[in-house]
C-alpha cells in the first residue's frame, strides 16, 4: 500500500467525505478550521494499486514538547468495504509513514461501533469509546416520528399545536452571533468545554463557496429568542452543535419542536445522517433524556487505539 500525505485535491477528498457520509472531524474544513486556530493538521490518502481505498486527517500536538502525537478522530474513512486483513494493513501504513518527528504517537477513534469493527486488532485499545445518538435520515419522516419515545413525541406535537412560529437564522455570523454569546455563557455557567465558539465562523467560512455549513433555527417568545439549535452540515451528514433554551422555551418544549424541523430540512437537503452528540447518562441525564427520546440509534463507538 501507498500513503500520499500531500498533493491531495480538495474537491476530490469533498466528494469522497460526502459520499460516505462521513463525520465532521474527518470534513477537510475542520481540519483547515483547527489550523487556523493554531493546531496542526496532516491528511492522508491511503492507494493500492493506483486506487484510494480511505483517506484520514490527523489533528496534530505536542505532548510535553517532546513527543508529537496525532489524532485521526472518528476515521479512517473507508472508501470501499475491506476486510480486517486490508484495514489492519491501513493503520499500519499510516503509523509507519506519518510525517512526525520522533518520538511520536498515533490514535486512531474508529468510527466505528463497540464490537463491530476489524482490523484493530494488533493496536492497543487507551480509551474506551463515547456514546452518541445517531438518526438514520434515509428514512421517511413518518417512521422518524413513529421511532420517537411517546412522551418526546406528545411533547413535540404539543409544541406544534401551540403554534410556535420556527423561524431559520441567516447564514451570516452576525446573524447568529447570539446565539454563540448565549452558548458562552452556559460554559461558563455549567462548566464544560467544548469548540471554540469561534469554530462556527472559520468552519463556515472555509467551506467550499456555496456550500451549506450552518444551519441555525429559532423560536421566538414575543420579541426574544426563546430556544435556539445550530447544526454543522457536513457533505451528506450533520453533526447538531449548540443548542440553548429559555425558561420560556422549556415550557414551550420548544426543543422537540426545533429538533423535528432540523431533521426535516435536513432530509430535504439530502443529508442522510444525523449525530446528535455525546450522550452522558451520569453528568448530562437530561440532556441524554432528550437525545435518546429523539428516536435514533444509541451508538457506543469503539475506543481510541494507539
């Protein structure tokens, strides 16, 4: 096998990433959004016999400023179906070719679900993997609906007899800068992290022109916003973002309300996957609640594997 970590055609990785519906980590406008914030970025394309078989984009850091290690988060891509013999043989053409100095560490977060995958086997699993949530949009809305827990489901159609107007932010970042004001403070006010708000923005701007990047929805309560949902579009997959509500918009369950619209755009975009996130039943009940009463699938990936 051959691995080119140059001269790779934008348009071309693009169109291998939507194809295969792939995740957000693995879309070459992350990688160029984290460089922009400072962090390396190494993409790598992985050829037998002339043909691509995956491709691969690494975030690179220091570890103690001596050892360089990279990050290949939710990939490889798999570009065709392979066998464990062949994948087991791409991870370890990445880990010997990577153009990192010594001493150097590679991981690699399968996008793959616990016990589903091959070819990892001769690597060491370090991390056991995170849950998520994701929605099949291939299906029709009516099994999307009928796939929602009961109570998320009366919530929903309680929020669409209250008549709630769900309005679509403008594309442009002052439009939604608000919104990420909002997301701020409920850092600071729950202490988590996550993205640089200012993620959005370079993401949305390194995007291919014309390309879709954001989608941004809104409730309003009166004259103010009362719950707001962003998500990141990513080829013919989504990745949800940023959600804030009000007092106003939980009492309105403006959330299911937001969330059934996204799904239903996004279909119509000709998305075909949707991941809600991380789901954490111990420090985000809640929020998991409501993730998992959505109606997809609960996936807990495989780990990070060294």
């Amino acid at each position: 096998m051959q691995v080119l970590w140059s001269g790779h055609d934008r348009a071309q990785w693009d169109a291998w990433h939507r194809t295969a519906a792939a995740a957000l980590q693995q879309d070459w406008a992350y990688g160029e959004a984290m460089q922009s914030g400072g962090v390396r970025c190494l993409r790598a394309r992985v050829l037998r016999e002339g043909r691509t078989l995956a491709i691969a984009q690494f975030i690179g850091v220091r570890v103690a400023l001596l050892v360089s290690t990279g990050l290949c988060s939710r990939g490889p891509v798999f570009l065709e179906p392979l066998d464990g013999t062949a994948r087991a043989e791409i991870y370890r053409a990445l880990k010997r070719s990577v153009p990192l100095p010594r001493p150097r560490a590679l991981f690699f977060t399968p996008d793959e679900a616990q016990g589903a995958i091959s070819g990892v086997e001769r690597l060491h699993r370090v991390m056991t993997g995170y849950a998520t949530v994701l929605i099949d949009l291939e299906q029709p809305l009516e099994a999307l609906r009928a796939a929602m827990h009961p109570k998320w489901r009366n919530r929903l159609a309680a929020a669409e007899r209250a008549a709630l107007a769900v309005h679509r932010v403008g594309a442009k970042p002052a439009q939604y800068r608000w919104l990420l004001e909002r997301e701020e403070a409920q850092r600071k006010g729950r202490g988590y992290l996550a993205l640089p708000t200012g993620f959005v923005e370079s993401y949305q701007a390194l995007k291919p022109a014309g390309a879709d990047a954001v989608l941004t929805l809104r409730v309003d309560a009166g004259r103010e916003p009362a719950a707001a949902m962003m998500f990141l579009i990513h080829g013919e997959a989504a990745s949800y973002h940023i959600g804030w509500t009000g007092d106003k918009g939980r009492e309105l369950d403006a959330h299911n309300l937001l969330l059934w619209q996204a799904i239903t755009l996004l279909k119509h975009k000709g998305v075909r996957r949707l991941d809600l996130g991380g789901v954490n039943t111990a420090s985000g009940a809640g929020i998991a609640r409501f993730k998992i009463g959505s109606g997809g699938a609960v996936v807990q990936f495989a780990g990070t594997y060294f």
